[in-house]
C-alpha cells in the first residue's frame, strides 16, 4: 500500500515535470514579428532594385548635372523673355517720345514762322504807311521839305527816278498854291515773295488850293514796294501823282 501511494506520488511528479518543461519550450520560441508603419505598406519593399534606384538617383552627379542645366535653361528663358519685354517697352517709349518730339517742334517751327511773317508784314506796313502819308503832306512854301520826305529811305535808283518827278510836280505845285495835309488810314500787305513786300496804303488828305481855299477831303492811295533784304528800303512807289492829280 504504502508502495503504491510512492508510485503514485512519483508518477504525478514526473507528470508535473513534463508538463512544466513542455511550457518553458512552448515560451521559449520566438514570437513572430509584426511590419508596422511605412515599412508594412512600402509597394518598393519587395522590390530591392527600385529602392536601390531611389537611393542612388539623389546621388548620380549625372542626374544633378542635368536637373542644374534645366533649372539654368529655365532661368535663362525667363530672363530672356523678360529682357524683350522690357526692350520693347523701351523702344515703344522712344517712339512716343520721339513722336510727340517731332509733332512739337514742327509746331513750333511753324508758330514761329508765323510770328515772324506777322511780325515782318507789320514792320513792312509801317513803313509804307509812314511813307506814305509823309509824301502827301505838301507844301509850296515848302516844297524841299517836302522833296527830302520824297526819297527819304529809298533805294538809289528810286530816288533818281523821285528826283526828276520832283522837278515836274513843283511847276504844279507852286501856281496852285498847294498846301494839303494828311492822317494814315491803313496799310495792307499784298504779297510777299523773296522778301519783296508790296504793301497798299489809304491815306485820308486835306488839300487847300487857290481853286478850292475852303479845302477838300480825299483818299489817296499809294503802292509802296519794300526790299527787305536791302535793309527794309523802298524799292518803287506808286500813286503819288493822284495827291496832284485834281486841280
């Protein structure tokens, strides 16, 4: 009996043994490991050529070489384009300018011209009217007075040509008792042409004679020619023989 229960209490305690010894081996096997993260979902990581492809195309210095030239192209083409702009902008500037520059210097050309031909028509008008009304004043007691208004800035041909008419009208002059007075009216030019001014002059005239002692009102006219390139002198003269031409 005894022997049995030793048995028995052995048998338990070898069963015991195997029992434990079965889970210390069970324990001792590696657990499996378990891909977490990237790494579980990489489409690359059952492909070592593409990854390795990935890791060396950052450092090809051909790859480099080439993405530095397209980046250079790329600034190249904006800098070009950039520059023909600004090129254009400035041609187009030049060209306003250059235009409004034109169109205001032909208009001051012009303005001048024409204040210089209205100041040239002026100073011919002047004259022609001084002239003018100096060679209607008569005076038969006076007669060289009047002889020297006659050629006073002619041309020397002119006063030869007044100084032989001089001599004719005082015979006309001196029996009639000519004394008459004159007012300007108005002088006009008529044409210009290479500096030749012929200038139309009106000069209101009141002549006393011994046929009209209570005096009479005319008009007389003058054409007074003008050489403005000999010093603004009187060239020719028409119309004085109208101021004695009624007796």
């Amino acid at each position: 009996m005894i022997d049995q229960e030793y048995k028995d209490d052995a048998a338990a305690g070898a069963a015991e043994s195997d029992a434990a010894t079965g889970s210390a081996a069970v324990d001792s096997q590696p657990e499996p490991e378990v891909e977490t993260g990237s790494a579980a979902v990489d489409p690359k990581a059952g492909h070592p050529e593409a990854a390795g492809q990935d890791l060396n195309d950052g450092d090809d210095p051909e790859v480099q070489a080439k993405s530095t030239k397209s980046a250079q192209a790329r600034r190249r083409v904006s800098v070009s384009v950039r520059t023909l702009l600004f090129a254009a902008l400035i041609v187009a500037l030049l060209g306003v300018i250059g235009t409004l520059s034109w169109l205001y210097l032909s208009a001051k050309a012009k303005l001048d011209d024409d204040t210089r031909q209205a100041s040239n028509n002026a100073h011919a008008e002047r004259i022609a009217l001084d002239y003018a009304v100096d060679a209607a004043k008569i005076n038969f007691q006076d007669l060289n007075s009047w002889s020297a208004r006659l050629v006073k800035g002619t041309t020397p041909e002119l006063k030869e040509k007044l100084n032989g008419a001089e001599k004719s009208m005082e015979q006309i002059l001196e029996p009639l008792q000519w004394n008459s007075t004159a007012v300007p009216i108005v002088a006009k030019v008529r044409s210009n042409a290479n500096g030749i001014y012929v200038v139309d002059t009106f000069v209101g005239v009141e002549t006393k004679t011994v046929q009209a002692p209570d005096g009479l009102q005319s008009t007389a006219t003058y054409s007074v020619t003008i050489d403005s390139t000999h010093d603004w002198q009187i060239s020719d003269v028409g119309g004085i023989g109208s101021v004695v031409g009624r007796k």
